[in-house]
C-alpha cells in the first residue's frame, strides 16, 4: 500500500475511512485534501477504493468495513464519493446537476435554465442559461462544484456570498462582470436614499456638470457633479460614468 500523505484528520468532512487516489494512488481523506497537496485535481467518481481509518483495511467504496465492520459515516453518497457524519447539513444527492448538495435548513429545486439547484423560496431568482458553470468573477473559482455558497446578482451574474460581502465592505459596490449595481429592491432604495442625504447634508460649492452615462438604464445625458456621486436624470441611481 502507498504511504498515506495526509493525516486522519479532515477539515472538511467528518469519516472513518480515506480513498485511494485513482490518479496518483496516493491515500487522502478527502478530494479537498488531495487537491491542496498535488498538483494536479481528482475526479472523486473515479474513486474505487477506500481504507478504513480504524483497522486500516482496502477495500472497494461502500459505506461499511468488511474488515472491522464499521460504518464509515452517517451520510453516504455511493455516485459523489461522499461521506460525512455532519447529517444536520441536509446532504441530498441531484440527479440533473450529477452531484450533492448541501441544502440545511433551505429547500432546493433544480432550475434547468441555470442548470443547478436554487434555494426554492428566491422569489428574486434570475435565470441565467449555465449560470454557476462559470468562475466567481472576484476570487475565480470554479462556481458549480465549489462548496461555498453563491448567489445570482440582480443582473444576472453569479457570484459567491462571501466575495460579494468583501466587495460591498470594500466600498465596490457594482457587478465587476457588466458594472450594474448589486442592489435591488429595498436594498437599493435605501443606498440611494444614503447618498442623496449626504449629499444634502454637504453641498459641493461649485456647479459642474458633465455628461454621463448609467451603467444600470443607459441613461445618457448630464448630472450634476459631487465627490458622493452624481445622480442618473434615468433612474435616479449613482451608477454613472463620465463620458
């Protein structure tokens, strides 16, 4: 048997055995430990065979030791490789996106435009054909088999939740694949309701007005300029640019 190249202790799942790497035979874990020590990634349907952390037995996947008989993990997923004693994550396995999916509290359906699973109460859900079978376009990576959670902008595009929260907190508040703003609804309101009363609150001494073009309704024309920003004569926004 190959040495194993990781410990028996995961940060990412909770289990009792380890896989053989179809790829380099080297024993991991888990497909997220393989990947951060090679150079090259798993394909985890490919796994055949697993060890059991507690005899040390190889044997083919399944979810019991036919050396010791031990169950590997609470959650088992013969098709994804996948096992996991955290069964208060609500692990569900879809057929149409060919992989698990974490749902916890939340109910999911597969929408066959986007191509994967969406939380089923997003009344605001925008269709995007093979949405999340792109990359993040803040950290790059790859959406759809990521295990971090994503959302889809109001524009349409996807992006993860913590990457859109470090853009917000980073004072970059527009899509960075077509520069619409990320707000909608309430949320949108009320960013531009803050910045008119900042404006009110610190008039600029000087009238300069330039022409401007709104990223979110086209609006070409003039506005009124302040260091705050400079309100669309379209939408009422601040998402404009100087032509």
């Amino acid at each position: 048997m190959t040495a194993t190249s990781d410990s028996d202790i995961c940060k990412h799942y909770i289990r009792r055995c380890k896989f053989v790497s179809p790829c380099c035979q080297k024993i991991y874990t888990c497909r997220f430990c393989h990947n951060e020590n090679e150079s090259h990634e798993i394909c985890r349907f490919d796994v055949k065979e697993v060890v059991c952390s507690i005899c040390n037995c190889r044997q083919s996947v399944g979810n019991e030791c036919t050396g010791c008989g031990i169950q590997f993990a609470k959650y088992f997923c013969a098709t994804c490789n996948l096992f996991d004693d955290r069964i208060e994550r609500n692990y569900f396995h879809c057929d149409k996106c060919g992989i698990c999916r974490v749902a916890n509290d939340e109910k999911y359906r597969h929408c066959d435009v986007c191509n994967t699973c969406i939380v089923d109460s997003d009344k605001s859900h925008v269709c995007r054909e093979n949405a999340f079978h792109n990359e993040c376009p803040v950290c790059l990576e790859k959406l759809f088999h990521s295990i971090n959670p994503s959302c889809i902008l109001h524009c349409g595009h996807p992006i993860h939740v913590e990457c859109l929260a470090a853009s917000i907190k980073n004072n970059n508040n527009t899509c960075s694949l077509c520069r619409k703003i990320v707000y909608s609804g309430d949320n949108l309101k009320q960013y531009i309701h803050h910045i008119d009363a900042q404006i009110e609150l610190y008039p600029f001494q000087e009238e300069l007005h330039y022409d401007v073009l709104c990223n979110d309704c086209s609006f070409q024309g003039q506005s009124l300029f302040h260091p705050f920003g400079m309100k669309c004569g379209g939408c009422g926004g601040y998402n404009v640019v100087k032509k």
